[in-house]
C-alpha cells in the first residue's frame, strides 16, 4: 500500500482544484471526512483510498453545493459499499445548497464530477408508495460479494471511535469485552468496528446490551467459519497450481448470500408472527 505525505496529496489534486490548500485538507480531517494514518514522525500518510475521498469530498462540494453533514452521510454509504450519488430525500442542487458557510470550510474549497445519477443502491426508482404489489427482492438492499471484499483504511483509536459513536468508556469496554469490536495490532479499530459500534449505540437505546448482542458476533463468525470450511479444498487445489475459482470471491459470494438467507428468514418469521 502507498502512502503519500500530504505535500504529495495536495500536488494531485490541484491538477483539478488549484485553489486548494493544506489548511483546507486539514480542516477536512478534523470534520472527520478523512482519516490519514500517522507516521511515527507524527506526519500525515494518505492512501491512495483517502486521495479518492477527498476528490469525492472536494467534487461534491464544488458541483452539487453539498454541506458536510450531507457528505458525511454520502461517505457512509460509500464505506458500507451502497452507492453514494444523491442522498435520499431529493435535488441535491436545491435541498442541500443552504448549508452553513462553516461547513464549507476555507474559501479555497472545492469539490468535481459527480458521483453519478439516479437512485442510490438498493432504493427503488418507483415513485410509488410503499403498498406495492412488487415488493423488491430480499438481497436487494444487502452488499453484493464485490461490496464485503472491499477493504476500507478507516483507523480509529479507542477515544476517537468512542467520539464517532458517542459510546461512553463503560459501553466501549463491553463491546470489546463480548468480542464485538476488536482492536488490530496497533491499538486502533477499522471501519468495520465503525459500523458495529454505530448500530450497537442504536440498539442500546432499545434496552440491548452488550451481553445480548454477541450471540450476532458469534453467528457471524460461524458463518465465515462454515464458508471456509467449505471452501478448504478449493484453497488446497490452487496451492498446488489448479485453476480453480479464486476463493476469496467464493467466500465472499457464499457469504452475500447467507445474508440474503438470514433477512429471508427474519422476514418470514416476522410473516408468522402476525
């Protein structure tokens, strides 16, 4: 993986944004809209993921007059593999040209090309109300085998994930206590852990603890375990040179679709139940 020293950064994308600054890059990390890894030097280190992020970042500002909370929620879709074209709810040019001066952070801000036209992923084109005949297919709101593989360089420190999700320090120790979170090597958790910090906040609020939500980690990890058991033998024959499937993107397709099956069978249990 290359990282690129904010100097580099700033030289890329001034090709498109000659206005840009560091001040500007900067004050874009501090809204949390990038997340540059840190040298041991202190320095800022960027993937070539952060550089896209910040065009993406740069580009909605410039063109669709996007405010900070509508990109963030745009990134956050993007992160979790959905499309992050035009938010739900309407015209990105009208609803979302008021936001605050503030959020558009220094003068030299800019943003390009959108991210493309049309409904996000897995939302229904229809204008229709939510009585239709045509219900849309189970799996078309879940990540596709493409989505689950795709790696994000979200790194957070314990306080800032808490400062992300609003976890206090007690709930924080019992998401990593039950195996909910966990932290790599250098003490940091990835943008995954993101994503499961956020829901478990939400269903804190709903009376679910920690202790009553691991039985999800542990059904998750059976299942990737049951995946790769499967799979075993597949791993073994292209180790010794066959051509075979790569199985990574069979795990991850066997994967996709046990999670198609498990809305599949919550939706039918919830069918039962009324």
């Amino acid at each position: 993986m290359t990282l690129h020293p904010i100097g580099t950064v700033l030289r890329l994308l001034r090709q498109e944004f000659p206005e840009l600054t560091v001040s500007k890059i900067r004050f874009l990390e501090t809204e949390g809209l990038v997340l540059p890894q840190r040298r041991e030097s202190g320095q800022r280190a960027f993937t070539d993921e952060d550089i896209d992020r910040l065009r993406f970042v740069l580009r909605a500002q410039r063109d669709r007059f996007w405010p900070l909370k509508v990109i963030k929620a745009a990134l956050d879709r993007m992160d979790l593999g959905l499309d992050p074209s035009t938010p739900a709810g309407g015209s990105d040019q009208t609803r979302y040209a008021e936001g605050s001066p503030s959020e558009q952070g220094p003068p030299s801000a800019s943003p390009g090309t959108d991210a493309g036209e049309g409904p996000a992923a897995g939302e229904s084109g229809s204008t229709g109300g939510s009585g239709s005949d045509h219900p849309e297919p189970v799996g078309a709101r879940l990540p596709t085998a493409g989505q689950l593989r795709r790696r994000r360089t979200i790194r957070l420190t314990p306080s800032e994930l808490r400062e992300h999700t609003g976890l206090d320090v007690a709930a924080y120790t019992q998401l990593k206590a039950f195996g909910l979170i966990r932290t790599d090597a250098s003490g940091r958790h990835g943008a995954d852990d993101l994503d499961v910090a956020r829901e478990c906040t939400t269903l804190a609020a709903h009376g679910l603890e920690p202790r009553h939500l691991r039985l999800f980690r542990v059904a998750a990890d059976r299942e990737i375990g049951l995946a790769q058991q499967i799979l075993e033998p597949v791993r073994r024959r292209r180790a010794r040179g066959a051509a075979d499937a790569d199985p990574e993107q069979l795990e991850a397709e066997i994967l996709a679709r046990t999670l198609a099956l498990h809305v599949a069978l919550v939706r039918a249990g919830l069918g039962q139940t009324q």
